[in-house]
C-alpha cells in the first residue's frame, strides 16, 4: 500500500511539475506577445477571414475595392496599386483629381504579379471577391479581407474603422467621423421637408430592374438622411418587373442606369409607369452609377447626400 500510495504521490507531483512548465512557457509566449506590441513591430488585425500581423503604419497599401480608395483618401493615404478595372478616369472621379499608382487589373480578377511587383506592406482585399484568392494574397503581403461589395453603409464605416487602426491612424480616423456625422445631419436638416418619403434606389439595365433595398449601401444610407425605402428586405437587392414596382409605388426613383439600352425605356409607354408618384411628380432621378453603386466609403457617402439634396431641393421650389 505505502508502495501504491507513494506512485501516486509521484504521479502527482510530475504532473504539478508539468502545469508548472507549461504555465511558465505560457506567460513567456504571452509576454513576448506583449512585447512585440510594446516594440511596436506589428498591428494584429481581426478581420473577415480571422487574424493578420500588419507592419505599423504601413506605407505601401494595394486597395483590391474602390471603397478602400475612398477610405484610404479620408484618411490623407494614396494606395501604390489599385484594382480599377483599367479604368483611371473613374479612380480621378473617386479621389477628385489625379493620382500617382499602379493598375492592378479588375477587382474580379486583380493580377497577383503586378501586386507582387509593388512589394506591398499591405494588401486590403473585399472579402466577397477575393476570399478565395486569400491565402496567395497573404504570401505576398499581410492581407485584410473586409466587407465592400454588397455592405451596408454601417459595415462600411467599419471597415473605414479597420483601415484607419491597420495603417495608423485612428485619430486620423475619429476627427473625419466626427467630421461626417455633422456633414450627415446638415444634409439630414435640408431634407427635413422630403422626410419620410418613400425612396427606390435601383440600377436599371437592358434586362432587369434591380431595386436596392435598406439593406443595401445607398437604401441604407438614404434612410439616415431621413428618407424611406420603399423596399424593406434583409437582403441587398432585389430584381422586380413594372408590376411589383407599380404595386410598391414609390415616391421619389433614383435610377443608376447601364449605358445602352434600358428596359425602363420599354416601360415609359405603359399606363403603370405613368401612374407612379415619382413619375406624375416628376420625381424620377437619373444619377452617376459609379458614385452611387460603386465607390461607398465616407467621402463617397457625403457626395451622394450633397446629390440627394441637390436633386430634391429643385423639385421644391
């Protein structure tokens, strides 16, 4: 007995010995953890596909979305590359003037050798486009994916949030929201009249009528300016023919159309088309497809308010 009970004095002892070690080897990881932050080498980043270490202040970003640009610009950064779908003029029309960088192809299918070539710090990639290009992405450069394409405009000023904090500048940040929000309450304050009307963003094209809803980025948007959607859906958008839009009877149609031909110019002869409140009060709106369905972002956000009200504003008086 005095042999069995002394095994097990032993046994218990090791395995102490071993939490021991194990907690010691613990706090050496997490104190160099610590101290890898206190040195400042990286920035751990949570994003979309889980963890990325990013070079502090990073000074060569690749912007794989156009919302990217728009947030990098707000924060007094130009990406090194862009995916602009070869495409310069619509990046000047973005960031309103010219810029210094470098094509790299279309944000479907952006050319991994060109990124290469530019020896990012960092890549920020759409999470919807590119998760399955990430890990190629990451053997390149640190990578975050974050939600663009088909985000609300809430997520997107998180992800606005997510870049500031990746490459640095968080104060940068926080002024420019502040700066945003009071831009929105004054464009808010102008459009105290058209409150509550009933809004339809939608891309028109020569097939399909694609209404975007209050989950989408404008539909969102447009409803903290005051406004309401008329279509109210969990998800972004929703393609509808002349009967479901006549039934939904929207006060006010912004429109961002496709060039070409356009299935509404098959609709302008029907009695329905007719009949619609934004149509008799002449309250159908043809705007800029790209900053209304393409760009997003606060700067993007802003020129869009200043657009509503500019728009709306000449319909009242």
């Amino acid at each position: 007995m005095k042999n069995i009970r002394m095994k097990k004095s032993l046994g218990m002892v090791a395995a102490l010995s071993g939490l021991l070690f194990l907690g010691a080897c613990g706090g050496a990881v997490e104190e160099s953890k610590s101290t890898g932050e206190k040195n400042g080498d990286t920035v751990t980043m949570k994003h979309e596909l889980g963890e990325t270490d990013v070079s502090k202040e990073p000074k060569k970003v690749v912007a794989l979305e156009l919302s990217f640009v728009d947030a990098l610009e707000g924060l007094g950064m130009q990406p090194v590359g862009i995916a602009d779908d070869n495409k310069k003029d619509m990046i000047e029309k973005l960031v309103d003037g010219k810029v210094d960088y470098t094509s790299v192809g279309t944000r479907q299918q952006p050319n991994l050798e060109v990124i290469s070539s530019l020896q990012p710090d960092l890549i920020i990639a759409d999470v919807q486009r590119h998760k399955a290009i990430y890990k190629e992405l990451q053997q390149i450069a640190p990578t975050i994916e974050l939600k663009s394409r088909e985000s609300t405009y809430e997520e997107n000023i998180e992800s606005f949030e997510t870049i500031s904090k990746a490459v640095g500048k968080e104060d940068v940040a926080n002024k420019r929201l502040q700066e945003h929000e009071q831009t929105i309450q004054e464009l808010k304050d102008t459009l105290k009249e058209e409150a509550g009307q009933t809004v339809l963003p939608a891309v028109v094209r020569d097939t399909s009528f694609q209404a975007h809803t209050s989950s989408s980025y404008d539909g969102e948007f447009l409803e903290k300016l005051g406004l309401k959607n008329a279509v109210e859906s969990e998800e972004a958008y929703a393609e509808m023919n002349l009967e479901q839009l006549s039934d939904i009877n929207p006060g006010i149609l912004i429109l961002a159309n496709n060039e070409g031909k356009l299935i509404t110019d098959e609709w302008k002869n029907n009695p329905l088309w007719k009949d619609l409140d934004a149509v008799k009060n002449d309250k159908v709106f043809v705007v800029d497809r790209d900053l209304w369905t393409r760009f997003r972002g606060v700067i993007s956000a802003e020129a869009i308010g200043k657009d509503t009200v500019k728009l709306l504003d000449n319909k009242t008086k």
